[in-house]
C-alpha cells in the first residue's frame, strides 16, 4: 500500500462517495425556485398588510428586521476576519463558468435584481431576481383582495406540498452526510496544496479536519456574539431580568440543540414565555411570526457559510473566483434579507438558500454544499438554538413594548420567573 489514496485503490467507493454527494445536492437544487416563490408570496401576502395584523404585528416585524440584519452583519464581519474557506478543498470539477457577479459594478449589480424575464432567471438559477418578483407579486396580492384568495390558496397549496416534498428529500440526509464527510475526506487524502505546501494521507485529512474545526469554531463564536452584543444588551434596555429570561428559556433551548429543530422546541418555548409574563395571545401571534421572520442563528450561518464558499472557491481558482468585493458582498446580505424569510418549517432550509444565492453571484453552490454539508450537523444544532432564544426574547419585547408584559398573572403558577 504507497500511501492513502481512495480514489487509485477503491474507485468504485470513491465515485459512490461523490454520487451519494451529488445526488443529495441536485435534489436539494430543484426545490430552490418552486419553495422560495411559494413560501415568499404566501409570506408576504398574509402579512404584507400592516394594518390588516394590527400595531403588534408591525412592531414585531420592524423588530425581526433590525435584529436578523445585525446577525447578517456580523456573521459577514466574522467571516471576512477568521476566513474559515480559506484552506477547505473545494471539488471544481463539475462547476460551470458562468458570468461572476463580483465582477460588475455595483450599478450592473443593482440593475440585475430587476426581472425581465423570470422564467429564464430561474431556469439559470439566477436567484435574486426570482426573490424580487416573488416579493413584488406577494404585495400586489396584498391588494388585490378578495380576488387574489384564490391564486394566495394556490401558492400556499404549492408551499404546502413543497414542505411535504422537502420532507421526503431530507429524509436522504444522512446518505448526503456520510457521502460528503468521505468523499471530501478521501478528496483530501489523495493530495492537497495548503498554503503552497502539497499535502496527502493523513496529514492531509488531519489539516481538513482543523479546517472544518476553524468553520464551525466560526460559527459559534459569531453566536456567541450574537447573543452577548444584541440579545444582552436588548435584554437590557427593555428591561428585562437576564437571568430569570435564561432560566424560562433554558428548557427549550437545550431541547433545540439536542434535536437540532425548531419546531422541536416550540410547545415548550410557548409554554415558557408565557409563565415568565408575555400574554398568551403576544406568544402565540410574535413566536409563529418569528418562526418565518426571525431566525437569527440561520441568518447568520447564511452569509458566514457564502462567504466561507466564496473563499474556498477563490484558493481553488483565483482566476476563475477572484475576491469577492465588499459591494458584491453587501448585495449577498441584502438578498439573504429577502430570501430567509419564509422557509423556517423546511429542514436544512439554509443549505436551499445558500445553494440559490451561491449561484446567483457566480459560486460554486453544489461544491459548496456537498463541503459544509460534512459538518451542517453540528452547526445546524448551534445556530437552531439561537433561533430558539432569539424568537423568545423577541415575544418578551414585543410584550414589553405593547406594556402587556406581565398584566395575565393567573397564566404563571411560577412566580420566580416574573422578571418585574
């Protein structure tokens, strides 16, 4: 034996390896265009109205929204600090060259969202005008009234079904896992150039594993920022006990990171706000809401992940992947604004996004997915928790502001968790 390479000694279990892999992507690829229209019109067309959910509702809205772009923000600036993608391989091999959106200028750039023809942009998996029109035809359902009921039942019919169908696809997710995680190792085994050094065996499958230690490390130190530079200090300014919140939200939040599900968490969740004071009918309308509009931990994963493919690709092809701009980088966040809204009941619901917004800016979305996929797991449990905490530190505000916050007593039999 002359050393570890899978792919001279078992060709047969490497290319199975990288089927496992592909397979699992291009699935994950067709559901990119029907989910997200689907899911944003419905999003948008049931709560597009501000009047129609009420002084709440915008309140609640305007909150989500401040608080899901700082996440952006910041998993950006973590990004481009720590550069996780920088040594991670990144198999090429099946990508096409396409127009790479870094190149244009920001005018060009801004230009592009605007949609000629949405067929063809979806068809070229060219994402953000797709979001756009979705987003525009969502408000002019807004106010088409009654007589748009029957195209909003039928997208809500589609979003429906496409969560259903999305359910079948993951149910293939530990074969996508295990096919990445060995195909990706074995890739590395087989020789790697890191840092201008030509790697293989098992030093080589050592450095990817410090690698992907270096992304998902990444990833929880944004969290932890997330949560110690904006859930405290909001915490603190609507006055609310950090620590009776963190002993009403433990429970719930240990359950999202054991199960890596939001939805896991959400009796609990609810249960739990409302014994620390938010008004039933606050939990129940800010909590849901925040389930499509507040996910926080998601937000942030979705732009560190791009960006951690944007640096992968660049090591792999300088030429081809040149380095992303910053204003390149600013229209990734504004589209992420739009298209992680909507989708939160589909597992892995990120790897869709992030497989659409990839390749709208000329990446590598499948190479991409099939590369975090090894380690999505993991970071998916992190960042499911943070949405959790998150949407219920987002009730109690609501709450606060609405100055309901504790008024339904006879709701909390544990009077430890009252914060005022």
């Amino acid at each position: 034996m002359g050393g570890f390479f899978p792919q001279d000694e078992f060709p047969q279990a490497y290319n199975l390896f990288r089927f496992m892999s592909r397979s699992f992507i291009a699935l994950i690829k067709g559901l990119i265009v029907p989910l997200l229209v689907s899911t944003i019109v419905v999003g948008i067309a049931q709560t597009g109205d501000i009047k129609a959910v009420g002084r709440m509702g915008g309140k609640a809205l305007l909150y989500f929204e401040i608080v899901t772009t700082v996440a952006l923000f910041l998993g950006l600036g973590v990004a481009n600090w720590i550069k996780p993608g920088a040594n991670l391989p990144l198999d090429l091999s099946a990508h096409t060259a396409v127009a790479n959106a870094t190149t244009q200028t920001g005018w060009d750039i801004m230009f592009h969202m605007f949609p000629s023809n949405v067929i063809d942009h979806a068809a070229k998996a060219d994402i953000l005008p797709v979001v756009v029109f979705a987003a525009l035809f969502g408000i002019a359902l807004t106010k088409a009234g009654k007589r748009g009921k029957i195209v909003l039942d039928f997208f809500d019919g589609v979003a429906q079904t496409m969560f259903k169908y999305t359910d079948m696809i993951m149910t293939l997710t530990p074969l996508g896992v295990f096919g990445a995680m060995a195909y990706n190792v074995s890739h590395m085994a087989a020789g790697h150039d890191v840092n201008g050094v030509y790697m293989k065996g098992w030093p080589a499958v050592f450095q990817l594993l410090k690698q992907y230690s270096l992304l998902v490390g990444s990833l929880y130190f944004a969290l932890v920022l997330l949560f110690l530079l904006v859930f405290l200090p909001v915490a603190w300014i609507t006055g609310i006990k950090i620590w009776g919140f963190i002993k009403a939200i433990r429970d719930p939040a240990i359950t999202a990171y054991s199960t890596a599900s939001s939805e896991a968490a959400l009796p609990k969740l609810l249960e739990e706000t409302v014994r620390f004071g938010v008004p039933r009918r606050v939990a129940s309308f800010v909590i849901p809401t925040g389930y499509s509009f507040n996910l926080d931990g998601s937000t942030l994963y979705l732009v560190l992940a791009s960006m951690t493919i944007a640096q992968a690709a660049h090591a792999a092809n300088p030429e081809m992947f040149p380095v992303m701009s910053f204003g390149a980088q600013l229209m990734m966040v504004f589209t992420f604004m739009l298209t992680s809204k909507g989708v939160a009941g589909v597992p892995r619901a990120t790897l869709v996004i992030i497989a659409a917004t990839s390749s709208g800016f000329g990446l590598p979305g499948e190479a991409g997915i099939a590369m975090l996929l090894a380690v999505d797991e993991i970071m998916d449990m992190a960042r499911t928790t943070i949405n959790v905490i998150g949407n219920g530190l987002a009730s109690v505000v609501i709450a606060k502001w609405e100055g309901v916050f504790g008024t339904e007593t006879e709701l909390l039999p544990d009077q430890e968790f009252i914060s005022e």
